[in-house]
C-alpha cells in the first residue's frame, strides 16, 4: 500500500510528453482481469496468478491477408517473456522485447515488474526503455482490482521528461462464474479524469473451454474476439476496430501450448 500510494504522489506531480506504444499484435485483457501469456504486456502481476507453462505465438491479419506483423509470448511459475515485430509504426520498423516477473505477497495481493525494451523503432522509439510496475488484489473471488504504472523511468524526449502512463482497474465475476465485467481507466501524469479513456468490457465464459471477450471505450475504439481451450493447446482471434468510421484495425490470431500441470 505505501508503494501504491508513493506512485500515485509521483505520477501527481508530473507532465510532459506521451509515449504510446503500436496496438498491432498485442490485443486488449484488462489489467484487473489478466493471467498467463498475455500478463507480459498487460500486468505483470497477472503472471502471479498462473503458473503453468505457456508459448503463443501471435499474427496479425488485416486486409485479406496476414502482415508481417507477429510475436510470440513464453511465461510460467511467474516470468513472462514476450517479443513484437510490425512492420511500420511511426515512420519506421518497431521491434520490442518485455522481460517481466509476477508473485503473490500474501491476502490476495500480487505485484509484477516488467522492462521494455524496444530495439527498433523511428525516431526517438529506436533502443527506448521503459520500467512498468503492476498490482492485482482479489482476496474476494467475486472482485478483482488491477493498477498499472508505465515509463517510471520517464526517460527523456528534446530534453523532456516523458509522462508516467496509469490504468486502474476493477473486475467483477458474477456468482456462476460465466460473466466477468470490467472497467478500466487510462490516464498520464497531471491528466484529468475528463480527460482520461474509459474502457468496458465482459468476458463470457460459454463452455468450459471457451470464453468470448468484448470491450469498448469512450473514443469509439472496439475488439471482440474469442479463445478455445483444448487439452494441451488454445487458439483464438480477437479482431480491433473504430465504431466512428466503420474501420477494421487488424485482427490478432494466436495459437499456444500449455503444460498441463502447474510449475509447482
């Protein structure tokens, strides 16, 4: 709780210059809501709550056709190693690795780290770094909440410090376990919550083995998409549009294999 609220005293007293990262490959998980694979890129934290081994490999599809645009994601007993490669992004090749690590710290409070990394990239992108820090607290099997605080380095752009990027997050299982809905809030350092993105989805869990996931947010941004576990293997899409324009962004497809016993 200190940490949370030394972060939150921090991330009030700065502002400067956003830094986002492409959408294309990694799709949206909540940050309340997240464990296995995808908890690399979204909260580390979620790597806590999952230990299984898992590899997935992910392509984005767009126009007809699959781009050059992939990654894959390696996690289990708590690390997460994730790669990203598009083609274009900014005016230039983006290619980013993410070294992340997730625990437990007792009464259903978990913490995760991660590092960024992007190797490729135009501009004031190219071998940028970027040290994240995440919580998840679900002592309530019901209720779940989720914060996420990017760029702590606040690493320099023109001789300016970058805006430290926060999500809070709240999740709620309803009691069959077969809808989870979520909310989410995006905002940088100095931000006003008027000004913040406001993201809402459901998670519905159909069969046992396969869940459909939908979210949408106050700019009109969408992705919906699904995931089919097998016994040693899952597959799924999850397709990203703009309600405003009527336009597809891409569509991730992922495939993986999971170990079928826990790493510990």
């Amino acid at each position: 709780m200190a940490l949370i609220v030394i972060l939150l005293s921090a991330a009030n007293l700065f502002g400067g210059i956003r830094l986002d990262q492409p959408q294309a490959v990694y799709y949206h998980r909540f940050v309340s809501a997240v464990t296995g694979p995808e908890a690399t890129w979204v909260n580390p934290a979620g790597l806590g709550l999952d230990r299984r081994l898992k590899i997935q490999y992910i392509a984005r599809f767009l126009d007809g056709d699959f781009t050059n645009d992939w990654g894959t994601v390696v996690s289990g007993d708590g690390i997460g190693l994730s790669f990203r490669s598009v083609e274009s992004f900014r005016g230039g090749k983006y290619v980013e690795y993410i070294y992340a690590a997730g625990a437990g710290v007792g009464k259903g409070l978990y913490w995760g780290c991660s590092y960024r990394y992007i190797k490729e990239g135009f501009g004031y992108y190219y071998k940028r770094h970027f040290w994240n820090i995440g919580l998840l607290y679900n002592r309530h099997p019901q209720y779940t909440l989720g914060a996420l605080f990017s760029n702590l380095n606040r690493g320099k752009v023109n001789g300016e410090k970058t805006d430290i990027e926060q999500i809070y997050s709240a999740s709620y299982k309803t009691k069959n376990e077969r809808f989870t809905i979520s909310v989410e809030i995006s905002l940088s350092s100095k931000q006003s919550l008027s000004g913040a993105k406001y993201n809402y989805g459901v998670d519905w869990q159909v069969k046992p083995n396969f869940k459909i996931f939908a979210n949408y947010s106050n700019d009109r941004f969408y992705q919906i998409g699904f995931r089919l576990d097998l016994k040693d293997y899952f597959f799924g899409t999850q397709s990203q549009g703009e309600a405003k324009n009527n336009t597809h962004l891409g569509t991730s497809v992922y495939t993986g294999f999971m170990k079928a016993f826990t790493a510990r």
